[in-house]
C-alpha cells in the first residue's frame, strides 16, 4: 500500500523532473475545460469542477498506486452528481462525497483492490454506454441554445421537454458548438500532442466575444470564477442524513473505486508497469475526503487524461502533482479569462467525450459476444438510462455473477478493460 511517488522519488532526476513538468502542464491545459464543463453538466457550480480536480487531483499522485495516474472529476459522476443535487442539494452531494471516500479508505485497507476481476465487463460496457447516452442528452439544451426553464433530470421526461424547445434554437450557439467538436477531431488527428480541447474550446469562445455572438459563457450565466481556493469546512452530519445518504455514497465509491482501477490497468498497458490497487484505493479515499471539505465533486482516476500524461511524456506521479497546481494557478490568474468560454463550446466537448465514452470501435466484438452477455450489456445499458445507476449497476452485477457460476467450468476468456 506504499505511494508510488515514494517508490520513485528513490531514483528521481532532474530529466525526469523535465519530463513531468511537461507532462503536467500539458494535461493541466487539458484537464481545465473538461473539469468546467463536468461540473456544469452535473448541475454544480464550474468552480467545483475545478476546486476537485485541483485537491483530488494532488491528493491521487500523492498517494496513488500509478506512477502515471492523473485524478479528478469524470463524465461518469454526473448521472450520480446530477442526481443527488437535485433530490439532496449540493451539502447533500458534499456529504455523499465524504462518505465515498470514507469508504473507499476501508475497501483499500481491507486490501478490496483485487477484486474488481469479478465485475462483469459486460456491466461495466453497459453502464458506460448508457452513462454516455445521459451525458449526451443533456447538453443538447446548451449545444442547440434552447431556452427551456426547467430542463427534466429523468430520461423519459427529457427528451419530450428537449422536442417541445425546438422553436428556441439558437443558431450561433448550435455553430459554436459543432465548429469545437469538429476542431477537436482535426486537431486530435493533425496535433496529437497539443493541447486540442483548449485550444478548440479557447478558439471557438474567443470568435463568440469577438463577433458578440448570442451564446451564453460561463461567467454570464454562473457569474465569476473565484481566484482562490475556498477554506475547509465540514458538512452538517447526522445520523439521518447519513442513512438517508448512504445509497449514492455507496454508488459513488462504487464507481471511484472502478474507474480508477481500470483507468491504472489502461496506465500499466501503456507503461509496461504494475500499479499496486490498494495504495489506489486509499488515494481515492483520500481525495473524496479532500474534495468534500472544500467543497468539490466526487473524484476519480481519469483515463482520457492519465493517457494524455503518458503520450505527453510523463513519467511518475510528480507529473500528476505539476497538473494540479498548474490548475490552481490558472484559477489564481487566469479567472476572468477561463470564464469567457462559451457554454455551447463546452456542450460540443462533452458530446464527443461521451461518444468516446460508448467506445464504438468495439461495438462490432460487443455483438459477437455469446447471448447472454449481450442480454446483460443491453440490460445494464436500459437500466442506468431509464431507472438509475444504483439498480442498473446491482441487477447487473448480481446477474454477470450468476453467469460466471454458470460457466465455472469454462476457461476464462481475456478481459480488456474498456476505455472511459
């Protein structure tokens, strides 16, 4: 359960030093628009998005199994996020968190790490998707501009509320957003390396204040991101809010503790390492913990921005350090810049963070599957869109088991861990 920063700060150099500075900056630049537009989307302020990819994200490299791992918010919270907010406030959602990673501090010390060999990839595949369905569904408002009061949080209610503000498209927002989500794939395929997301998302807000198109930006609808980090404090605990909140606190461990492990089997792929799961588990812990007290969203390991650090040229965890307080610095100077991006912008990067999400590269092996995965997947799949995480992710769980009994006599087949 040893950090992996201790590990290799035992042979640290100043190249090495180089390299993640590098690194950390890059995904920094990344990171920035993607921690906003998370947050925005699961109906919390954007600074918080900030404030936890700031403090988790430190606290993850600090304590980490990864020697490449890279923390903060992730596009598979906002179902849960958006959720608990809405039924409990955001004090609420704050508790949650804290108990998440309280948590996932015991799951760690109970050495739990291994055992996410036993979670069905046909659940994680399924809930993926449909988490990627939910996020696309609900930046539609702000990618087309509708003007709609009271946007419904529930799918099925969603969706007729999304077709009744047809009439209010607002066609510079929709432009805005389909420009970003185009110069992103160009810049993804003719720029590897650079930073795409901001340089897309930067580029895109800046013609909006330029020719003062008609689109909302962070500032004008959220008002000004603060230029500091807020002070710790605790949420009101009680016995009754913590039974009543126990279910999403346990989701969101749930989801944490998976995201991470999978996002450090993707890093040890890509590095040729072994990442140590419990140590994993703990910094998870840590970081929930941390988030909750200043006021941020539950936290997890990021695979988008981990492989980000790892094609950049990172190399152990001081890299993940240099991305955090790269952000903090960017929300000490750079507020009133950072808040100009427009909205619509945002919508476009998430869209395409979602489709990446729903992996379709692998679609066509999904449908060669044996029946009864595909059953789960497609079930998993409908559960999470039209009920919610907590049943789709119990039910299937539950039933991946029973397969697995079922087939105890059969080989195991090779698990890929999807790509979130």
């Amino acid at each position: 359960m040893t950090p992996k920063l201790l590990t290799t700060l035992k042979s640290y150099s100043w190249p090495l030093f180089a390299a993640d500075v590098f690194a950390g900056v890059t995904v920094a630049m990344v990171a920035l628009p993607l921690s906003l537009a998370i947050a925005i989307a699961s109906g919390a302020a954007p600074a918080a998005g900030l404030v936890t990819a700031i403090v988790a994200g430190f606290l993850i490299s600090l304590l980490g199994g990864s020697r490449v791992q890279i923390g903060g918010p992730t596009g598979a919270f906002i179902v849960v996020v958006y959720g608990v907010i809405a039924q409990h406030g955001f004090d609420g959602l704050v508790l949650a968190t804290l108990m998440a990673g309280v948590i996932l501090l015991l799951a760690g010390v109970l050495r739990a790490g291994n055992l996410i060999q036993f979670i069905p990839e046909a659940v994680v595949n399924g809930f993926t998707m449909g988490i990627a369905i939910i996020i696309a569904t609900s930046q539609i408002k702000d990618l087309f501009g509708l003007e709609i009061a009271n946007l419904p949080a529930d799918f099925l209610h969603k969706v007729p509320a999304l077709w009744a503000g047809r009439e209010t498209l607002n066609l510079a927002a929709l432009c805005i957003g389909l420009v970003t989500l185009a110069l992103i794939v160009l810049l993804r395929r003719l720029a590897p390396k650079w930073p795409g997301l901001i340089v897309a998302v930067g580029l895109t807000s800046a013609a909006a204040a330029l020719f003062v198109l008609p689109v909302e930006t962070i500032t004008s609808r959220f008002g000004a991101l603060p230029d500091h980090l807020p002070m710790p404090t605790l949420p009101e605990i009680s016995l009754a809010r913590l039974q009543k909140l126990l279910p999403s606190a346990l989701v969101i461990a749930f989801l944490a503790g998976v995201e991470s492990l999978l996002s450090a089997v993707v890093a040890d792929r890509m590095i040729e390492g072994r990442h140590r799961p419990n140590a994993e588990l703990i910094a998870q812990g840590a970081a929930n913990i941390g988030s909750s007290l200043f006021g941020g969203l539950p936290a997890t390991g990021a695979i988008a921005r981990t492989a980000t650090n790892v094609k950049a040229g990172g190399k152990t965890p001081v890299a993940g350090l240099v991305h955090a307080l790269a952000l903090l610095l960017m929300m000490l100077l750079a507020g009133p810049l950072v808040g100009v991006l427009a909205l619509p912008a945002l919508a476009g990067l998430l869209i395409l963070t979602a489709w990446n999400m729903s992996e379709p590269h692998k679609w066509r092996e999904y449908a060669k599957l044996p029946v009864e995965d595909r059953l789960l997947l497609v079930l998993t799949l409908v559960l999470t869109v039209v009920a919610d995480l907590a049943a789709a992710i119990g039910v299937g769980v539950a039933l991946g088991l029973a397969l697995r009994l079922r087939r105890r006599a059969a080989p195991p087949s090779d698990w890929t861990p999807p790509e979130l």
